[in-house]
C-alpha cells in the first residue's frame, strides 16, 4: 500500500501529485489484491488520516459491489472476517473512526448481508447481535448497519427491479421468521440502557424502529413496555423529538381502518399521559412543536383515510365510530393551526384540508350541523388571522423566512377556498364583515390588517364564481356585496396609508375586478391617480412601480373604452418616464427600468390607438411618443462607431436595442379591428423602420442590434400589409451577412412569417435569396463539431429543423416556383435534403415536417401534368424514404412523436397512390418490395391497406414495420 501516493491524492494543491494519487487509486480498485492490500492496512492502523481510510474503505466496496458475488469461499470469508473484526477494533478504540467512514462501512457490510444471508451467512444477525455489548460505538455501528439494510430492502421511493423486488421480500420474510424479535428485544434495550447516558444513540435506535416498523408486526412496538418507554421519553428535551417521529411511523403503518383508530386512539392517550399535548413551550421549543404537530397531523389524516375507506365499503358502524374519534381530535388541529409559529401551523393544514373534505361528505348527506359549522368559522378566523404579515417582516428583500411564509399563504388559500366550498353563504358574510370593518377604520390599524383584508377581497373573486351548488340569485346577491366593497376600497382612501404591501395588494385587487370598473366608471379617476402618483409609477419602491407598470398597462387594455377623457393627461404624466436615458456606468437614472417602460409604452400607444380621436390626431399623438425614441436612437447610431470603449459600446447598443424595443412594443395595441392603416399610423413605424434598419450596418454589437431589428419586422408584418415588403431585400442582405449558426436560425422565423402572410407577392425576393440562404446553411452544418459538445449539438438540430421549417413554408404556402425555377442540380440538392431528414436524421419532429414536405410535392408535382423528371425522383427516392425512415433503428415505434412522422409517411405513400394509381402498386409490386426481399402474400396484404382508408393503414403501417424489425 503506497500511503504516500493516496496522501498526495488529498493535496489539492499539487494537481498532478492528484492525478497521479487517482490513477494510483483506480489501478488499486482494478488489481486481483487491492482489496487485501486495503484491509491489511485497516487491520494493522491505529492513527492514520481519516481521508486515507475513507480512500481504502472506498476500494473493498468497490471489490464488494463488482466481485464479492463470485468470488471463492476464502475470499467470501477473509471479508466477512474483516467485518467482524473492524466493528471490534471500533469498540476498544479511544478514538473511533468519524460518521463519514462508519456510515461507509455500514454500507459495505450491507452489501455483504444482502449478498450472503441467508444462505452464506445465517447468523449475521447473531453475530452482529454478540458485538453489543462491547459498547457505545459498537452499538452506534450496530444501528447505522440495520439503517442501511432497511434503506435497501425496505425504501419503497426507490424503483427496483422484479429480481430486486422478490430478493428483498425473501430477506425481510426470512428475517421475520429467523430474527425480529431479537432485534426487537436490542432495541428495547438500547433505549432503556442508554437513555440517561447516550440520547445521541436513543435517537438513533428510534430511527430505527421508525424505519423498520413500516414491515414487522406492529404489536412487537406497540405493547406496553415500549408505550412506557416513550412516555418517559416526551418529557426528555433530548429525546422527544425522535420519539414523536417514531410514534408517526407507527401510526403511518398500513393496517386496516378499525385496527388505524385503535392505534391511533392507544398514543393519543399516551400523549396526553405525557402531557405534551397541552405542551406550549418557549421559543426554544420550536423544533418539538414542530414534530408534534407533524404528529397531530398524521393522527388525523390516518383518522379521515380510515373513514374514506369505510365510506368506499360502506361500513356504517365503523364509520360512526371514526367520526367520533375524528371529532375529538379537532381541538388539537384548531390548537396547532392557530400557534403563532408559521413552521408549527404548516404542519397540520394537511389535516385541516382533509378535515373539510369530511366536512364536504357530510354536507352531502344533509349531515352538516351546527358544531360543523362552528368548527368552520373558527377555521376561517385562524386562517385569515395566519395570513398577515408579522409586523417585523422586512420588505426590502426576500430571505429564507419569506419565501417559507409565501409558500404557506398559498397552502392557506387552499383552505380558504375549501372552506367557501363547504360553506359559502357563511364564509362571505364573515369574510364581508372582516374587509368592512377594516376598510371603514384603516387610519387606526396596523399595516398588515389592512393588507390582508384587501387580500381576501381578492380572494372573494376567486372563491365565488367557482363555487357550485349555489343557486344564481344568491351569486349575484354576493357580487353585487363584492361590488361594494370595491366601492368601499376606493373611496375609503386605503391606498394612501402608505406601506408597500397594502399599495401592491390594493393594485392587484383593483385589477382584478377591472370588470367592475367599467360599470362603475366614476371611480376610474382616483385609481389613474394612485397609479400615476406617488403610490404607484412615483413610490420610491423600485419593486411598486415595476408592479404598477404592468397592472395598469392590464388596467388601461381592459378599460380602454372608458379612457379618451384621460388620455392626454396620463400621456402628460407619463412623459419624464417614457425618456430613454442612456445608462452611465451600467446604471440607469430612470424611475422605471427598461422592462418596465415597455409596459408604458404599450399603455401610451393603447390610450391614442383606443382613444375617439380622429386618424391625424392619433398620428400626432403617436408621433409625440416615438419621434423622441427615433431621434435619441439615431444619436446613439452615430456615437457608437465614434465609442472605443468596449463597455460604453455595450451600454449605448442595449440602448438602441430598448429604443427599437419600446417602438415595437406599441404596435400590440393595433388589433383587425384598429389597424395601423385605419388609424393612419402606417408611416410612422415605416419611418421607424427605416431608421432602425441603419443599426445592421454598423461594425460593433450586431448580435444586439439585429435581435432587435428582428423583432421589430416580426411587429412590422403582423401589423403592416405590402408597404413593407420593400424594406424586406435591405434587412435581409444585412442580416444574413454573418453566417454563424444562430444569426442563420433566427433569421428563418422571420422569413418563414413573411412566406406564410405574404405567398406570392414576395415570390421574386424569396426566390433571390433562396439559394444563397440555403448555402449558407449548408455550409453552417458542413461545420466539424466536437460530438461530446451536447450545446453545439443542440444548436445543429435546431437549424436542421429550422431549414425544414423553411422548406415546408414554401410548400405549404404555395409559392414552390421559388423552388422549381432553380437549376436542375439545385432543384434535385435542395428535394435530396428533404429525403435525407425524412430517413436520416434521427429527429422525429423533423422527419414529420419531411414527409409534409414530400407529401405536399408528390401533390402539385407527382401527377400527369407535374414536374418532368419528378415522377421518377417520386419512385425512386421519396416511395423508398417511406420504407427506409421506419427501418431505422432510431426509429422508435413505441414514441408518440415518431408515430406521428410514420403517419405523415403513410399520408405521403397514399398521396402517390391517388395521383398514379394502379401504376404505384404495380411499380410497388414488381419493382420495390422484392428488394426489401417480403413475399408475394406479404405484398398483397400490404397492397389491401394501401387502398384502404387512412387511418386504417396508419394502423397497418405500425404492425407492419414492427413485424420487419423482430
């Protein structure tokens, strides 16, 4: 054993010492005696570095897992042996090995057990049994081996196979039959031994019995000598949290409904003969009531199981008798949910929830009383109650402890949506009152009752449509109680108290019922001026006025009809924040960030397209909002190329790229019904256009600077018609300069939305870049990639199925003389490229978009008056292609999208047929299907379903494809 060498492998610092110390390691693993040497070595070490044991254990488990099995007896023995011998050495040692290498250890002699007993090894467990008592650590290692058994036999969370499955069933029977209950016994007697002198193992020996109670019969646990021991365990600060664990897995074993309440109601009793279930404790007790909680919570959710199961057989009596006992248990749900402690509180809403899914079945049967109905107002007090903030939390930034209690507002509002189904009538009187009484005394209460009264407003919308089961008039009764409300929260004045999450909450009720607003639309004003004022774009909280931003782009889309008095003035307001200021240093001195002003600009261009003005005047009025953007971007375009610092650079191209941005963004608010042309506004974004289209030709930042440009034709031909076609030859030429990989695919987006909207009238511009497009693509994937870059990869997939894309918007749209008209050679290349994704690219969604193609050719060019030379091309490369593709082995006929390409293909194949007919299956008979050497019987029933309907030889094609590849 060259010790040396394995210390070298621990200095970091000295990489090729490391190098060295890992082959040195990898050669150990791989010789006939490098395990021997590693036990040799643990066997004769008192003080060694932990690392260097780690390093040696790490070598046996790897003889273990890969020759152990079939090794020879002696060899079988000298490990066996090694074990024994090490638990020993651990006990006698002053300075055992750490948790790292006895957990390492652990799992070595695991494997062994899992691979010897019984057969090789049938008394393991009295072996392991004898080593007791030797000690602590020979105890603690004990525990650690039973806990790494369990994990592998007995952990259902992880998928076995069915060899693993009846392996482990046979240990653990044999086990129940050979040695339980002694192990029971141990048990026990670790947890009486060492309870007043070692609650580090006591806990350990819980985990245990948690663990292994899940498979074992459940009264070797639950009988009085074990129920004493954990009653003097709850009043042990050291040792009641693992046992109210313990007591969960025992309660969480699967039994049957009535044997479930026994269990339950047995350590029910036991807790409260402890004393812990009127437990409240300090803030030092936290983790326990915690567990407690999570005990109580698995106690009644075992509790409403069992009744869903006697429910499903209807067994009355036992029903009753579960109901009782559930009824018992609400005062502890009730007393956990409301603790001040959200983690404590948390852990039962789970049986909260499952408790008014009971209540649900009882209303069903006219079985809902009046202590039902208290038990749900009380719920409701607790969850509305659970659901403010804590008057200390600090909004400037998210931290651990928000983010838990965001997530447990959520399982709240599960509650109380549960709750309105229970109970509707009860839930929104109590809930009315809440938000009325608030809203009517804000000035006197604390931030965060105000916030959560506006919060369950919101929450009332959300609740009352969906409620089922209440007849209509009682439905609009509470929406019209909604509507007052609302009234309420905006002329009460609520939004001045000033505190961020009231202001935030207050907007999103607000929008929420936007609908109201246009009923009631003299209430509009005061929210326009919360929204433009300093409590909303104006709050000095960057997180409000990003909020504000969108909701009330949200809030003017819906009410845009109801804006034309407004328009100016909020236009007006609006003007200092729409400035795009170039950032110095990388930071901007706008209240808004960029993101945000893209909100602002869509609401502007809302407010003038939506407005009742005349064309000119919303021309002018659009012209104001973007003649700024145009002149600022046009000083950015000529400062650029002047800027030799690198970064300026950057900061002044992600200026123009937001200058092009804003623009785009306002053309989202022309519609069918407003266009840009009937609203008079069509040469203002062509002017745009225009100037924007000189950013392609600048030498710095063409990655920005064409993304943006993109985007903005995208706009352009969604909103404009022919007046932008002239435009598409100049942004083309510059925008395929380069010819790297990703300006290529982005590009093809682009021009396939102008193929599909315009068809022909862009025939002659496609048809001129048509080949230098498709060559630049192919000299893209020509490109030698390293097979091990999965991103490079990725990025060659993409563009293949990009160009396929291409190809399928000039078929599909019609305009296939772009292709046609090409040269002879060009013609063939560009329909072989087809062929070769349809059978030779392993891509299932590409291979669809192939056999479209051929398909949609085979149409316009595979009859009597098609293409001359295409019939033969038909025959002799796509029919073959439709027998090929499924004959690869990458062909997978068990994937839905590779089903979808052999339909596609069957399509294709009964596309040939309609346009040749008796031709196709005679050339099919005579020529193909002996080359692919199936007999005449097999090419008759494959002819049949050829001339079949559709799906039926969909169907046939599978079978058919599955039967050539077994």
């Amino acid at each position: 054993m060259d010790i040396q060498t394995i210390q070298r492998f621990l200095d970091s610092s000295d990489p090729s010492a490391m190098n060295q110390a890992l082959q040195y390691f990898e050669q150990l693993k791989e010789s006939e005696d490098g395990w021997k040497l590693s036990i040799n070595f643990l066997s004769n070490i008192n003080n060694e570095q932990d690392q260097v044991k780690f390093f040696c254990f790490q070598v046996i488990l790897h003889y273990v897992k890969t020759k152990y099995p079939y090794a020879n007896s002696e060899h079988q023995q000298i490990i066996r042996e090694f074990v024994k011998h090490w638990i020993q050495s651990q006990s006698r040692s002053s300075n055992p090995d750490n948790s790292m290498i006895q957990n390492k250890a652990s799992q070595i002699i695991c494997m062994v057990f899992l691979m010897d007993f019984p057969s090789r090894w049938s008394s393991f467990f009295d072996d392991l049994l004898e080593t007791l008592n030797l000690g602590v650590t020979s105890t603690m290692i004990y525990l650690r081996i039973l806990l790494s058994i369990n994990s592998e036999v007995a952990d259902r969370e992880i998928s076995r196979s069915q060899k693993e499955l009846e392996t482990f069933t046979f240990i653990k029977d044999t086990m129940r039959e050979m040695c339980i209950t002694k192990l029971v016994d141990s048990w026990y007697h670790i947890l009486v031994t060492y309870q007043n002198i070692n609650t580090d193992l006591v806990c350990l020996c819980l985990d245990v019995i948690g663990a292994y109670i899940a498979w074992i019969e459940i009264n070797l646990i639950a009988n009085d000598r074990f129920v004493q021991v954990f009653i003097t365990f709850l009043s042990n600060p050291k040792l009641r949290e693992s046992t109210c664990d313990c007591i969960a897995q025992i309660i969480y074993k699967g039994m049957d409904p009535i044997a479930k309440v026994k269990i339950v109601e047995s350590y029910a009793t036991i807790l409260k003969q402890a004393g812990v279930l009127n437990f409240t404790g300090s803030p030092d007790d936290e983790d326990f009531m915690v567990k407690l909680s999570t005990l109580v919570n698995t106690m009644g959710t075992a509790l409403l199981s069992s009744w869903t199961r006697l429910q499903k057989s209807k067994d009355t009596r036992g029903m009753t008798i579960v109901a009782n006992a559930i009824h018992d248990k609400i005062e502890l749900l009730l007393k956990f949910l409301s603790n001040d402690d959200d983690e404590v509180s948390q852990a039962v809403v789970e049986f909260a929830r499952e408790y008014l899914q009971f209540l649900k079945n009882k209303a069903s049967v006219k079985a809902y009383g009046t202590a039902d109905s208290s038990n749900v107002e009380r719920i409701l007090y607790i969850v509305i109650n659970k659901y403010k903030y804590d008057l200390s939390t600090d909004f400037s930034y998210q931290d651990e402890d928000e983010a838990f209690f965001q997530e447990y507002r959520k399982l709240l509002k599960v509650l109380f949506d549960n709750l309105a189904m229970l109970d509707l009538d009860l839930i929104f009187s109590q809930t009315k009152n809440m938000i009325a009484s608030t809203l009517n005394r804000w000035q006197t209460l604390p931030y965060n009752e105000l916030e959560v009264a506006i919060t369950f407003l919101y929450l009332l919308g959300e609740v009352v449509p969906n409620c089922h089961g209440t007849s209509d008039g009682n439905i609009s009764d509470k929406k019209t109680e909604i509507n007052e409300m609302l009234h309420l929260l905006i002329t009460s004045g609520v939004s001045r108290q000033g505190h961020k999450a009231v202001i935030l909450q207050f907007f999103e009720t607000v929008v929420r019922y936007e609908k109201y607003f246009g009923q009631e639309p003299v209430l509009i004003p005061e929210i326009l001026a919360a929204f433009l004022d300093d409590r909303g774009l104006r709050n000095s909280d960057p997180h409000v006025r990003s909020r504000a931003s969108y909701l009330l782009s949200r809030f003017v889309k819906y009410l845009k009809t109801h804006m034309s008095n407004y328009t100016e003035g909020i236009l007006k307001q609006l003007q200092d924040l729409l400035d795009l200021a170039l950032p110095v240093n990388g930071i901007s001195h706008t209240l808004v960030s960029p993101d945000d002003q893209l909100y602002l600009y869509e609401t502007a261009a809302v407010l003038i397209v939506s407005g009742s003005f005349s064309p000119e005047t919303k021309q002018a009025f659009l012209k104001s909002l973007l003649l700024p953007v145009a002149e600022k971007f046009q000083l950015l375009l000529q400062k650029l190329p002047t800027t030799s610092d690198e970064l300026q650079r950057r900061e002044i191209a992600k200026c123009m790229n937001h200058a092009i941005a804003v623009t785009s963004r306002t053309s989202k608010a022309f519609s069918n019904q407003q266009t840009m042309q009937t609203n008079g506004c069509v040469e203002v974004y062509l002017q745009a256009l225009q100037i924007f289209l000189g950013a392609l030709n600048l030498p710095y930042e063409q990655t920005t600077l064409q993304s943006a440009v993109r985007q903005y034709l995208h706009r352009m031909v969604v909103c404009l018609e022919s007046e932008v076609l002239p435009y598409f030859p100049i942004a083309a030429e510059q925008l395929l300069k380069s010819s790297d990989i990703r300006s290529i695919q982005e590009f093809i987006p682009l021009i396939n939305q102008i193929i599909v909207k315009f068809k022909k009238k862009v025939v002659p511009f496609v048809q001129e870049i048509f080949m230098p497009f498709v060559t630049a693509i192919f000299n893209t994937l020509s490109v030698p990639i390293d097979e091990n870059d999965q991103p490079a990869q990725n990025e060659r997939q993409q563009l293949q199925r990009s160009y396929f894309l291409f190809i399928s918007a000039i078929v599909t749209s019609n305009i296939t003389e772009v292709i046609s008209t090409q040269s002879v050679q060009n013609f063939r290349q560009v329909l072989l490229t087809v062929i070769q994704g349809a059978v030779h690219f392993p891509d299932p969604v590409a291979q669809k978009t192939c056999f479209n193609i051929l398909r949609k050719m085979v149409e316009l060019w595979g009859g009597a008056d098609g293409l001359d030379g295409f019939v033969e091309f038909m025959y002799h490369n796509i029919v073959p292609a439709c027998f090929m593709a499924p004959l690869k082995e990458t062909f997978d006929l068990n994937d839905a999208q590779t089903i979808l390409a052999l339909s596609e293909s069957a399509l294709c194949l009964k596309t040939v047929l309609d346009k040749r007919g008796a031709e196709f299956v005679t050339f099919l008979k005579t020529s193909y299907l002996p080359t692919l050497r199936i007999n005449p019987e097999k090419m008759d029933e494959y002819c049949r379903a050829l001339s079949s309907d559709s799906k039926a030889f969909k169907n046939y094609l599978k079978f058919f494809f599955q039967s050539a590849k077994t």
